[in-house]
C-alpha cells in the first residue's frame, strides 16, 4: 500500500514565502494609496470624473472609487479596509493621524473600573466589549475614562438589567447583526418569516 506525504516545508521556505508575500501585500496598499491620490486629482479637475472613469472602466464601480477617493484624500489608512473587524470599524472613524498611531501601536484597554490596569490589545485583534470600552466616536478614550465608562456599565446591587435590544435589526431587506449570534434553524427560520411580512 502505497501513502503520500506531504512535503515538509522549511524554515528557509517560510521565510521567503512571507517577505514576498509582506511585499505583494504592502506594495498593494502603496498602490492603493497612489491610485487614490490619482483619482483625487482627476476629481478635483472634474468632479464628474468618477462617473466618466466608472463609463470607461465598467469593471471600476462607483462604490469601489469612493473608497480610493476617501484613501487619497487620507480619510481612511487602506490597511483598516481590508477587514470589517470591531477595532478597524472604530478606527475608520478616527482622524487620519489617530488610525496610523493605532495601527502603528496597540490600544491600551481597561482591566477594571477599579484599577488603573491596562492590557495592550491590537486593534484588529479588540473584541466588540474591548471597543466599546476603548473608543468614543470621537477618538479612543484615557484610561481613566475607560475606568468611568466601566463603572457606569456596572449593574447597581440587587438590581438585574434586561438587555431589551434585540440580536439583529432586519431592514429593507437585509439582516444586520448587533454582536456575534449562534442561530439554529429554528433562529433562522424566524428571521426569514419576519423578513417576508
């Protein structure tokens, strides 16, 4: 009986995979950022300009421009882009400087109401709970603002909060989830037969 192994991978082979790949990657995202400012130009000369690309170009959609725009005008760092996490849907939000200081380092989060203990989280790594902890839609919150905004969380002593905002929202047709839900069938079906009234 004959087995096939796979080959073992080396050391040296990971090594190179992951610096080109680390170049491919980051190379893209210069590119992102040359395209946007390209595109930048070529609307502030004609603010038409996307609508004209988007008829010239139809693999180029007027969403997908948008977002280049927003990269060239430096709205958005192009890394928070690339995932739809809690931390980078933050982040986006911030000034540009504030989204490269926290990409740059990570995000200090509070332990505790009662201590001034912090973890260092990455923001792509920040739990829904760590984000609301750590960001205001302004910016990211001192710690000491953590701590109140922790303590204000707290539930009084004796008393027990009913949590009356449902798992999801169903509007125009879509489904959109508050926070991260487990559905049976039973869950599913539910939904669906709300969405067909």
């Amino acid at each position: 009986m004959k087995t096939t192994e796979k080959a073992k991978v080396t050391q040296i082979q990971i090594n190179t995979t992951a610096k080109q790949l680390g170049d491919l990657i980051f190379g893209g995202l210069n590119m992102w950022v040359k395209a946007g400012e390209m595109l930048v130009e070529m609307i502030d000369k004609d603010p038409d300009a996307i609508k004209k690309i988007c008829k010239a170009n139809p693999k180029l959609t007027k969403a997908m421009l948008n977002k280049f725009e927003q990269i060239g005008r430096k709205v958005y760092d192009p890394r928070l882009l690339l995932r739809n996490c809690a931390g980078y849907t933050k982040a986006r939000r911030l000034p540009y400087s504030a989204q490269q200081d926290i990409l740059k380092n990570k995000v200090k989060v509070a332990v505790s109401s009662a201590s001034n203990d912090h973890r260092l989280v990455d923001v792509g790594e920040m739990t829904p709970e760590e984000t609301r902890i750590a960001f205001t839609n302004e910016g990211v919150r001192s710690i000491t603002e953590q701590r109140s905004f922790l303590k204000s969380q707290e539930k009084p002593k004796g008393v027990r909060r009913q949590d009356s905002s449902p798992d999801y929202v169903i509007n125009k047709g879509k489904v959109t989830f508050r926070h991260d839900v487990t559905l049976d069938v039973a869950g599913l079906a539910a939904i669906l037969s709300q969405m067909t009234r």
